[in-house]
C-alpha cells in the first residue's frame, strides 16, 4: 500500500467520514476514492452504449451456440 501526504480540511474530512460511514479519516478517503472510480467506469460504460456493432444476431447466439449443445 502506499503512503500520501495530503492537506484537507478537518471539516471535509468529517463530513465525508460521516456521508460514508466510516470510522477513519484513512477509510473515508479510500471508499471516496473507490466510489468515483466506480462511478466514472459507470459513465465510460453508459457513453458506449448504443455505440457498439453486433454482427450475430441475439436468436444466433441463444439457438446456435454449439458448447451448449
């Protein structure tokens, strides 16, 4: 794991604590940080949609798929 030295308010830090549920300030920032990945990767997903070609047809896929026998 690394180690950041970084300055916040003690006031944001408290608030976050208290949004997140957690019990450090160490806890806090790491569910903050987790949480905008997830969200940012939510967005890259959602901007792709609609934007991806599919040869195979779905009925294709469900009936011909030969290792479902």
């Amino acid at each position: 794991m690394a180690r950041a030295t970084i300055t916040l308010s003690n006031d944001l830090l408290d608030e976050l604590m208290t949004a997140v549920g957690a019990k450090s300030k160490t806890a806090a920032v790491v569910i903050a940080i987790k949480d905008e990945i997830r969200k940012r990767k939510i967005e890259t997903i959602k901007a792709a949609a609609g934007n991806m070609n599919f040869d195979i047809e779905a009925d294709d896929l469900r009936h011909k798929d030969e290792r479902l026998g």
